[in-house]
C-alpha cells in the first residue's frame, strides 16, 4: 500500500521553544493513524505542522509531493481537511453557512451542496438545527459541525485533534462509529490525535506514541494496545 | 411642521452618506481592527477621478461605475503593498502609516486639481419633485445609499464571496483551515470600503463643493456613526449615520445653530467611548488579564 | 578616542548662541519657529513615545497656549514673558481634565478621540458666543515685544535666544522628569500596564498627569509661537497642525528628546523648501516620509544618528 502522507525528522517551534525534535511517521491510503500520548507531548503540534500553522523543518510529502512551506490554504486545497483542537467553530455563522464554508474550496458546486444533505443524514441533529447560529450548539454538535465541516471538502485525508474532548460517552461512540464509516466508504485517510488511548486504538490501524516531542513508540494498533508499558501508563491497567 | 419635517429628510438623506463612510469604516475594522484615518481623503480622491472623466465629456453615470471600480482595484492594491506589511506592528506605527497615506491623497488631489473649489455635477434633474420636503439630490443620494446597502447585503448573506468574507473576518484561523485566502479577503474588504467611499464622496461633493479638505468633517461624522452604532457592526453602523444626521441637522437648525456641528460629532465620540465604547449595538470586549 | 555625549550638546549649544550673528532677520526668525515647534513635539514624544498613548489633536493645546498668550497680551496688557507661565499652567489642567476620560481609551481609541478634537477645533474656536475672546474669524494681532534693557538687537534675534533659553530650561526639566521616578513609571506603563499596576504604580494618576505635561510644553509652544508670529487665528491650528507635530516626532524618533528638536527643523524648513516646488509638495513629502519612516526607520533620526555616533566612537 503507498503512503498519502509521509513525514521524516519533522521539527516544530513556537518562536524560540522547540515542541517537536525530529519526528517520522507515515499514512497509508485508506489507513488510519492514532498519534498518542499525554498532555504536551506534541500532539496537536505534529496536526499543525502538518498544515504549516506553526514554524517547521524536515520533510512532509503529501501524495508524493513535499508540502512544508506551502501556505495553509493552498495544502487545504489538496485535500487535507484539519479538525482542529477547540473544534474552530465559527460561532458567529449559522449551521448550515459553517458546512458551506467547509466546502468552499470546492469546484464542483452542485455536488458540494447535496453533500450538505448527506452530512444532515449522516448527523441528524445537525439537520435540525442548520438555521441556528453555530455558537449556540452544544459541545457535541460542535465537535459533530466541525467534523461534518471538515468531510465537506471530500478530503483525501483527514487530519482530527481530538474529537473526544469533552463529550459524553455515548456521543462519541457515535462519532467514532461515523468515522470508521466514512474511513471505509469514502477512503478517507485520517490521523487522529487523542488523549483518550483505548478510543484511538479501537478505530486505528497504526499507532504512533509520542514523548515529549519525539516518537517513542511505533507499530500496528494491536501491538500497541498489548504492549505492557502502554497498558501500564496510557490505558490504566 | 412643515420645516421640522424638512430637517429631518434633510437629516436622513445626509445620514445616508454619514452611513456609507461608517460602514466602510467598519468593514476595515471587523476584518483587521484598525480604523482608516485615511478613508475620507480616499473617497475624496475617487470624487476627483470621476470629476475630471466627467470634464472630459464622459457621461456621469459611465463616470460613476469607472470610479467605483478604479476605487476598488485602488483599495486592493493599497491594503497589498502598503497595509499589509505593517499590520501585525504597533498601534502607533499603524496609525502613523493611516495619517501618511491620508497626507499623501490630500496633497496628490492638491497637486493633480489644485485647490480652487470645483463644482460636481449632481445626476439628479434640478426641477423639484417633492416639493419644499426634500431636494431631488437629496432623494437621489437615501435612493443610491439604500441601492448600495441593499447590494451588500445581498453579497455577504447570499454569495460564496461574501460568506468567505465574513468568515476571515471572524476567524481567520478557521477560514484558512476552510481554503479562504485570508490575506486576500483583506484585501477585497478594503476594495469594497475604498468603492463605498467613492460613492460617498460623489454623492457628496454636489453639496459641499469638491475641494480637497471636502471630507474632513464628514469623516469626523463617518466616525461618530460608527462609534454610536457599534464599531464592529456593520448595520449598527448603518443606523448610527441616519441617527447622527438627523440629529446633526435638528440640533443645528433649533439648537446649537449651524456653526458647531462639527463639535457635535466630537462630543457624540467622546462621550461614547468613554460611557458605552460598543456603541449601542456592539459587542462588549472583555479582556482577560 | 571617545567623546561624551555631554560635550555634543554643549557644542551645540555654542553653535545655536552664535548662529545668528551669521544669518538675517528672517532666518533667524525661522529658526526660533523651530525651536517653538522642537518644544511642542517634546510635549507630544513625552505622552506619545514615553508612555505610549497616541494624540493626533496635540495642535488644540498649542492653539490654547497661543490663544491664552494672545489674550492676556491684547487685552489685558500682560508682558509677554509672563504669558508663558500661565498659558503652561492652563495647558496643563486642560491636558489632565483631558486626561482623565481618555484614561479609558486605548491606543486607536485614543488615536480617534484626539483626531476628533484635533478636526473640530478651528470651528469651535470660531464660536460666536466666544468671539468676544478670540477675535472669531479673523483672529487676534499681538505687538511684537522688544529687547528688554535696550539691548541693541532687533526683535527677531532677541526673541531667539528668549526661546532658545526657555527651550534649554524645558529640556532640561523634561529628561529630568522622564529618567526620574515619573519617567519609569511611564515607561512601565506604555510597555506592560497590568504589571505596572500590579507592582503600584497608580497608572491612572501618572496618565493623567503625563497628559497634563504633555499639554503643557506644548501649550508653552503655543504661546511662544504666538508671540513669535504675532498672530493667532483658528484656521491655523487645524488637523494639519497635529498631525505636523506627529510628522515631527516620528522624523525625529518617537521617544527621543534630542530627536524633538530634528522634527522641530524638519517641519519648518522642509515646506519652506518643498513650496518652491508646488503648494501641495510639503505634505506629499511628510506622508512619504511617514510611511517609509515606518517601513525602514521607525526609531527617526535620533536613532540613526544614535548609530552613526556609536560606529565613530562616541559615548551614547
């Protein structure tokens, strides 16, 4: 299987603090990734990087062509479509204005709009909210918009910061369980960031642990979740 | 009764111009925070383009529509070169830049049609229509400001454009991680401000005569309006210039006389931001230690 | 070999003593005008440089300075020496009661409200109801003062070194004021206010009183002017004015005191010399100036002779 996205010796600042030192991982087409690991560790950092929203160097090649540098629109417009952590809500506009604008890079716009219907299907509770102004909804339809905000671009991958945070349980068994849906049905790649390890093992096929800024541990999502030091510190038993 | 009434009409025709130079003048400020100290001169110096087209023998109305669109592509190319590389400096270093660019317009109108007074012709027939209540220019002007307030809205509720304005106006963040070109939404926000002070400034100009100190005080009044009806909002604004120019001609007509107006809208700026600095519809700015 | 940067000043003093036996009336006139102005943009550097708050309308506390100077002199007969105290101490409540509303406005806030008043000032002092006062329209004529003891100097050279001497003490009492106690607390307040505040510094006081003397000098120069030009009238303290001090600043280098008097030079001779070109090259010139000062020199001509200085060897 060929990698969509291919990241080597990837380093991260904030003006003079340095988060990531040299970090390599990769997706496969289709594939999901989990990166893991605590609070600081880099996580969301490696999201940003990816989409050039933070000082970089090293390598990122998307579809075998080297995107560091590029502007975050432009690589949005390849088809990478970015959760972001605090879900990036614009809280101003209405539902349905947050979904158009999920699909403004698109060309095709006849499709873009019946691809508005298809996220009300998908997440119902959007549908009947799609007048209301987006900063009104609660933290689970939020983090429902922002990922059905995110799928509007048809993205070859998708790029998610944390999609539990905050969420009861059940809501995001179900978001999870639309993920792995869309993963399946539209070959949408994804490289998902979690704090909560179990959830992101359960949907990923990879897994990458990070430390700190640097990749400490690598491997398929089954070797991960019975690794004991993994068990011991990530997954509380 | 009946002059009461004339003031006031008097009052929302000129309103409607205070209304226009608000509302550009919070267009550049939702998107980027920093007032345009500059917008008057700019509008000034768009009413002389379409002046001196005019006195080549160009029709008023093909005038018009080439000094909106030169004042559109004019505001682009200013926020490229000259706004943009200082806009994550200083406040002062902002301001400072806003007052060179509105010497340099007043002096460049100065230089290109010296500074006798000039007169502008009004595209509204000069045979009363409507009688004492309100001139046909005056009319003409609510008329054109209700056209051009209509069409924006138009534009940023119903238009792809327009939503992606609004959107890197908000949240810049969000809208690259969308595909908006912020950078360029900039831009085209300062286009569309510097085209609405055209229109301003023409409709203007046949009232007050075209000279280069012509929006001075209409800026000042642009501000007050802007201030009153909320500075980060646009209908807001809008309101606020019908607001300050009735009050404007009433105050001046039974009040304060004529000669003070000026300190009218000195005292409407003042007394807003220090009693309520949102205005009467904005949002209030906590800031968070 | 290091030279003190004392002995510059010291130089340039002597220079400025003796520079008018060289030059005729008329020039020496107008360098006493630039020294009037190097005083005016010492008082808005002071609010604007020293602690951060951006005045666009400082020409309305010059017109109050030369209106009191005119006033007292033309009727009531007061000695013009005597004027610039007054027109100092009016200024300076003027400028604190200003103070205390603008307290609340920030940066652009601030930028705006003195643009207002900045505007609306000649009209306000056209006022009918006090034209008794001002003379409205046409403005008030002061007689020129004449050397005291008889001195056999014209008028103009004399009023040159009487500005030259106020110049001096103002100067010298201002960088007093600004690298004392006050100084830092300004200082502390443009750069980081909730710590300042934190650490009790009572911000609102030393804003208001920074306000007040900001007002002052500029007022003092307003006085000076008047009686220089021996003419007040409210179409020449027009937004023009204020925003001529902020070209005079920033030319000079915000935040310097030395770089007060480079603006004062610069906004007098450079129209004097642009208006051989056209009428409207003078302020093509200063908005040039201002926006590539911005890009390329935003610390003015102090600090590029700061760098000058310190390359050759001197002491800074």
């Amino acid at each position: 299987m060929t990698a969509l996205l291919e990241v080597k010796n990837l380093e991260a600042a904030y003006g003079q603090t340095k988060v990531l030192h040299g970090i390599s991982f990769s997706i496969e087409v289709g594939g999901i990734t989990a990166i893991l690991g605590a609070n600081g560790a880099g996580k969301t950092t490696t999201l940003r990087a990816v989409c050039n929203m933070v000082a970089t160097k090293g390598e990122i090649v998307l579809g075998g062509k080297r995107i560091e540098g590029l502007a975050t629109e432009d690589i949005v417009r390849l088809g990478v479509a970015h959760t972001p952590d605090g879900r990036g809500t614009f809280v101003q506009l209405s539902v349905d204005e947050n979904l158009r604008l999920g699909g403004y890079a698109r060309a095709d716009k006849a499709a873009m709009l019946a691809d508005i219907d298809r996220m009300y299907a998908l997440f119902p509770r959007l549908g009947e909210r799609r007048w209301q102004q987006a900063g009104t909804l609660s933290g689970g339809e939020q983090q429902m918009l922002a990922v059905s905000r995110a799928l509007m671009l048809r993205p070859k991958l998708l790029l998610l910061d944390e999609p539990s945070f905050g969420l009861a349980p059940l809501l995001v068994r179900e978001i999870f369980r639309t993920l792995r849906q869309i993963n399946k049905e539209d070959k949408v790649s994804m490289l998902l960031v979690e704090q909560n390890a179990a959830l992101a093992l359960d949907l990923a096929d990879h897994a990458y642990l990070l430390e700190t800024g640097r990749v400490v541990m690598s491997g398929t999502a089954a070797e991960i979740k019975n690794d004991d030091n993994v068990r011991r510190s990530y997954l509380g038993y | 009764m009946d002059a009461f009434l004339h003031q006031v009409v008097a009052g929302l025709a000129t309103g409607g111009i205070y209304a226009a130079v608000a509302l550009a003048l919070v267009m550049i400020y939702q998107s980027t925070h920093l007032v345009n100290f500059a917008q008057g001169e700019m509008a000034m110096f768009s009413t002389y383009i379409a002046w001196a087209m005019i006195q080549e023998g160009m029709p008023y109305w093909i005038a018009f529509v080439l000094a909106v669109a030169i004042s559109l592509v004019g505001g682009i190319a200013i926020q490229r070169f000259i706004i943009r590389p200082v806009s994550n400096a200083s406040v002062l270093t902002v301001v400072v830049v806003f007052i060179g660019l509105l010497a340099i317009f007043n002096a460049m109108a100065g230089w290109f049609w010296s500074h006798t007074i000039k007169v502008f012709p009004s595209p509204f027939p000069e045979k009363p229509v409507f009688g004492k209540l309100i001139s046909n220019h005056e009319m003409g002007t609510l008329g054109v400001t209700l056209v051009v307030l209509i069409l924006l809205y138009v534009f940023f509720k119903y238009t792809p454009l327009g939503l992606a304005m609004r959107a890197a106006a908000q949240n810049p963040i969000s809208s690259r991680l969308v595909g908006v070109r912020v950078s360029w939404m900039l831009a085209l926000g300062w286009g569309l401000a510097a085209a609405i002070g055209a229109i301003a400034g023409m409709m203007v100009a046949p009232i007050v005569y075209l000279d280069p100190n012509m929006m001075g005080g209409i800026l000042l009044y642009g501000f007050a309006s802007a201030l009153l009806g909320g500075i980060d909002n646009p209908w807001g604004a809008v309101l606020g210039g019908f607001i300050v120019g009735v009050l404007e001609n009433v105050l001046g007509a039974y009040v304060i006389g004529t000669e003070l107006k000026l300190t009218v809208a000195l005292v409407i700026i003042v007394a807003v931001l220090t009693v309520k600095p949102s205005g009467l519809f904005g949002k209030v700015i906590v800031t968070r230690v | 070999m290091k030279i003190d940067n004392r002995l510059l000043a010291l130089a340039a003093i002597v220079v400025a003593c003796v520079l008018p036996m060289f030059l005729r009336n008329f020039q020496v006139f107008q360098l006493t005008l630039a020294m009037v102005y190097a005083i005016a943009i010492l008082g808005l550097t002071m609010l604007t440089g020293f602690n951060g708050q951006i005045s666009l309308g400082h020409g309305a506390f010059y017109a109050i300075g030369a209106y009191t100077a005119a006033i007292l002199m033309d009727r009531f007969g007061v000695p013009y020496w005597a004027t610039l105290p007054v027109a100092g101490v009016v200024c300076l409540v003027a400028g604190f009661l200003f103070g205390l509303p603008a307290l609340r406005l920030e940066g652009l806030y601030l930028a705006l409200a003195t643009f207002a008043l900045g505007t609306a000032l000649p009209q306000l002092l056209k006022y009918k109801l006090i034209e008794g006062w001002t003379g409205g329209v046409q403005g008030i004529v002061i007689i020129k003062p004449d050397p005291p003891f008889d001195l056999p100097i014209s008028q103009d050279r004399w009023l040159y070194y009487f500005t030259l001497f106020v110049l001096l003490v103002m100067f010298v009492i201002g960088q007093n004021i600004l690298r004392g106690r006050m100084g830092r607390a300004m200082v502390a307040i443009r750069d980081q206010p909730m710590a300042a505040a934190a650490m009790g510094v009572d911000t609102a006081m030393v804003k208001s009183l920074t306000f007040g003397i900001s007002a002052l000098y500029t007022g003092v120069a307003g006085a000076l002017g008047a009686i220089v030009i021996q003419f007040v009238a409210p179409d020449s303290f027009n937004i023009f004015l204020s925003i001529s001090f902020v070209v005079g600043m920033v030319i000079g280098g915000v935040g310097s005191i030395a770089g007060a008097i480079f603006g004062g030079l610069f906004i007098q001779f450079v129209p004097n010399v642009a208006e051989a070109v056209s009428k409207s090259a003078p302020w093509a010139i200063y908005g040039i100036f201002l926006i590539v000062f911005m890009f390329i020199m935003p610390g003015g001509m102090a600090a590029f002779f700061k760098l000058i200085w310190t390359k050759i060897g001197g002491k800074v």
